[in-house]
C-alpha cells in the first residue's frame, strides 16, 4: 500500500507538474469558451488512447511476448471505449457516457496516487526501454490528465441519476471481467487474486466467493458512490456562493 518505486518518485511528480500546468494554461485560456471547445482537450486525449492501445494490441500479437494481460479487459481499459463514447458520439449515447467517463476516470486518480504500484507496476522504471511500460505510465497520466481537465472546465455536470448510468456500466462491467479473468485464467480487474497486500491477505481469509462479491461491489457500485459525493460537493459549493 502506498507503493512508490524510487523512479514513481521522479516520474510522477514531473508528470503531475505537466498536468497542473497544462489543466491551468487550458482552464485560463478556455474558461469563457463554449462547452465543444472545452471539449476539444478531451477529444484529443480520447483520440491518443485509442491511438496508444491500438499500437499495444499490434504489438501484442506480432511480438515475441503475446500475452492475454495485455488485452483491453482491465478495469482502466474502459477509457479506451468511455471515453469516445463521451466524445464523439452525440444525442443519448454522449449524455449517457460522459458522467460514466468522468467518475470511473476520477475514480481511477485517487486510487492512483493511493496506491500506484498497483496500477502500473515498475513501468516508471522501464518506460524509456519498451513500448508496453511506456503505454502503461502515459496511458494512466492522460486519464488523469483528462480527470483534472473535466474538473476544472466544468464540463460534466453531476446529477444523481448519473449514478444509474454508473451502475449499470460497471456492474456489466464486474461480470464480464469475472468472466474473461477464468476463461483466460488471467487477472483483469484483480479478481482472481489482488495486488494489495491487505486486501490479498483478505481473500485468502474469507474465501474466493466473498472476495470475489467483496470486489464486485467496490467496482460495481464504488463509482455510483463517488458520482454522489461529487454531486454533493458541487451542490455545497453552489449554495455557498
């Protein structure tokens, strides 16, 4: 827990000093703009995700190292498909998929900076010698960067049905990563064993079943809570002003 490699302490203060920066550059120049062009940063970061995991995907199956982890099944992997839907679709499907976007992306940030080890291992340490560490540390910084982008435009605004829409991605979301992690007896969303050790020491105590619930319910419903507690934070700071 709290798992910082020697080179996470290099890479991702610079890295978060780079999105600081670049959130308040884009939050001076774009503040009295039209939502489509605050939009334009997002749309952009959308664009390289898919960009970024297409090249992980091709190299995946020419590569020497073929690997079912590298697969879009994870957790994160969502971005590469919530964010487009947010961004280049219009009518329901944008209204539907933004506030999803935003909360899984913002979900995604606090966990991060919790524990970072346990979501991009040791690529900080070798991002500069290959592709695969390289998309895991640029890929996870657009998604915050996307994260701190949305919060200070102000471009999805929270409601409490979003958490329907919350809901319903991510509890689909639980059971095919359930799913997909025996079929390829791969560890997508962790739920075949988890890379906190607290949280590992858990499940071997109360059980695969319980962990496996336990896992479902913090990813299923952990973001519909997150978009509530927004909203509730947006709402108090609407009434104090």
């Amino acid at each position: 827990m709290f798992g910082y490699s020697s080179d996470d302490l290099i890479v991702l203060p610079v890295a978060l000093a780079i999105i600081i920066l670049t959130t308040v550059i884009l939050r001076i120049t774009l503040k009295n703009k039209s939502d489509r062009v605050k939009e334009i940063p997002l749309i952009i970061i959308s664009a390289v995700l898919v960009i970024l995991e297409i090249i992980k995907q091709i190299i995946n199956f020419t590569g020497d190292d073929f690997s079912y982890f590298a697969f879009p099944f994870h957790y994160c992997s969502l971005f590469v498909f919530t964010f487009p839907l947010a961004h280049f679709t219009k009518g329901k499907v944008k209204k539907f998929f933004t506030p999803v976007a935003y909360i899984t992306a913002l979900a995604m940030t606090l966990l991060f900076y919790f524990h970072p080890r346990g979501i991009i291992g040791t690529s900080s340490t070798y991002m500069f010698e290959e592709y695969m560490a390289f998309h895991s540390v640029v890929f996870h910084q657009l998604v915050i960067m996307y994260t701190f982008i949305t919060t200070a435009l102000k471009t999805n605004v929270p409601k409490k049905k979003h958490s329907i829409n919350l809901m319903i991605v991510m509890l689909s979301y639980c059971v095919f990563a359930i799913i997909i992690s025996y079929v390829l007896d791969t560890n997508y969303c962790n739920y075949l064993w988890s890379v906190i050790d607290p949280v590992e020491a858990l499940r071997l105590e109360l059980g695969q079943v319980v962990y496996t619930i336990g896992i479902s319910i913090v990813v299923g419903l952990g973001p519909s809570l997150l978009n509530l507690i927004y909203y509730g934070i947006c709402n108090i700071k609407k009434n104090n002003k």
